[in-house]
C-alpha cells in the first residue's frame, strides 16, 4: 500500500523553494509549477515531509493534500496535521490483526 503527498501553491517559484528547502539541493521542478506530488511506497516515510510543510507555514504559502488508495484527496492543516500522522501510524505500521484486516478490505 502506498500514500501520496500533493503539494500546492499558488506563488510561483513557492513549491521549488520549499523543495530546495526541504532536500537541501536543487530540484527539478519548474517555476511555475502550482503542483507536485510524490508516491510513498512506504507511507510512515511521508511522515518528515508533512511534518516540515506544516512547521514551515509560516515561511511557504502550501496546501497539502494525502491520498490514500481510494483515490480521495484528504486535507492536511495545522489543526488536523498531528491526527493524520497518528492515523498513518496506526494505519500502516499496527502489527494488530483488526487493522490489517481492514487495509485487506479496501
């Protein structure tokens, strides 16, 4: 099972610098690219970079969205950001039969 981080934003340049930020080198990614997005294969792995857009609002105008296996894309926020860490967590590296039963199910 895999998760995606989806990046966001408006201001042109924003997503590169945050990136460059993030990855301490340069990547390649346009100017004015308004999205980016990248696949987890191991979703506790997204953990850093949710955590770094978020402790970094207030340097990077992002929004970021995680999409799960359905195909949704699910909202993270500084107010709901620390549930959706507990909830990969408990989704993804919970041992426990009631949780692999339900990742077996969707």
């Amino acid at each position: 099972m895999s998760l995606t981080v989806n990046l966001w934003s408006r201001k042109e340049g924003e997503l590169k610098r945050f990136l460059r930020s993030y990855y301490e080198r340069d990547v390649e990614i346009a100017d004015d690219a308004g999205g980016w997005f990248h696949e987890y294969t191991r979703p506790a792995e997204a953990v850093d970079i949710i955590s770094a857009v978020i402790d970094n609002s207030d340097r990077f105008q992002l929004s970021m969205y995680i999409q799960l296996h359905d195909g949704r894309l699910y909202r993270v926020t500084e107010a709901n950001h620390n549930d959706v860490i507990r909830d990969i967590f408990m989704l993804f590296c919970n041992d426990s039969a009631p949780f692999r039963e339900y990742l077996a199910r969707q």
